[in-house]
C-alpha cells in the first residue's frame, strides 16, 4: 500500500516499517543561541575551575580542608545541575529541524544537533489529538495534563495543515469542528 502524504512547504514525510517521519524545518534563534554559546562556555570555564580548586583544597593538608572540599562537592553538584540546563537550551536553540517519528505506540519529538539533541518519546495511549493552539500559535497536543508543542516555526496554514493530516491518521474519529485553544 503506498502512503500518501499532504503537500506541506517545506515539510517531509517518509513512511518505513509502520513509522512515520516528519521532517519541520526550524529557524535558527541567533541571539538566544548566541547567549546560550556564551553561558556554556563560562560554565565550562567555571566547572573545570572549580574541579581543580577543590582538588586542591581537598589535598592541601589544612584541617579546615575536609569540611571545605565537602561544601565546594555540593557547590559542583549544583554547577553540574545548571550546566545540564544550559546544555539542553542550547541544543534546542542550535537545532534547524524538529522530527517527530509516530507509530501506533509512540510519538517521538528529535532535535537533533549533529549527534547529540534533545529527544522526548510520548506514548500514543496518553495524547490527545493534535490541535493548532491559536494562543501559542502553534501545533500541540495534550500528555496527561501537560500541553506539548511542536513545529513551532511553521505558519499558521502550515500548521493546521499537518494537525488535520495527523488527526486524519491518528485520530480519524475526531471531529476538529470548532475545537482547539
């Protein structure tokens, strides 16, 4: 059976194995970018910094050294934790497309950055259909209570676009009458 698709500019869609691909196209945010480039190189900075002093006042000899090393242990978990946070802000801002792979049990949303990116993986049990969100302006979808949007960067017409033709594969029961947010 051959799969037809919806023209959408500038969006692809592949089919293999029961699994949908669709490729968006995301525009580059160069100033968000640009600031999360220079918050990850001064976390880089600082972390290493601070690995380096703490080995050096764990091993200083002084007897203040335990206690010191032990609260700058906690101050490098917590630096640790914020870099997790700058890293993935900045994958996302330097990511140029989203993909989404959806079969029958998962919806998967890719970022990807070279090797590295941000994956989210959404059970197909627990979404609700897709809907374009008129006050963010973009597609979504509701996981439980949460509301997850994707393809942000696609226009208004683009985006009801792929909501009717995710709505028709997935959710063909549903009449998209008069609903959204």
């Amino acid at each position: 059976m051959v799969e037809t698709f919806p023209d959408i500019d500038g969006v692809t869609f592949s089919a293999s194995n029961g699994r949908i691909q669709i490729t968006v196209p995301q525009k580059r945010h160069r100033v968000l970018l640009a600031l999360y480039s220079l918050m990850l190189i001064a976390w880089i900075g600082l972390f290493s910094g601070a690995i380096i002093y703490t080995g050096r006042i764990a091993f200083s000899g002084e007897r203040y050294a335990g206690g010191f090393a032990f609260l700058l242990l906690i101050f490098l978990f917590l630096l640790y934790w914020l870099g997790k946070i700058v890293w993935k802000q900045w994958q996302y801002y330097a990511a140029n497309r989203e993909i989404l792979f959806i079969n029958d049990a998962l919806l998967i949303i890719r970022r990807p950055v070279s090797l590295a990116g941000l994956t989210d993986a959404y059970d197909m049990k627990h979404i609700s259909h897709f809907y374009y969100s008129s006050r963010y302006d973009t597609p979504a979808f509701e996981y439980g209570q949460r509301k997850i949007f994707f393809a942000q960067d696609l226009d208004e017409a683009r985006g009801r676009q792929l909501v009717a033709a995710l709505n028709g594969r997935y959710f063909p029961h549903f009449n998209a009458e008069g609903m959204g947010e």
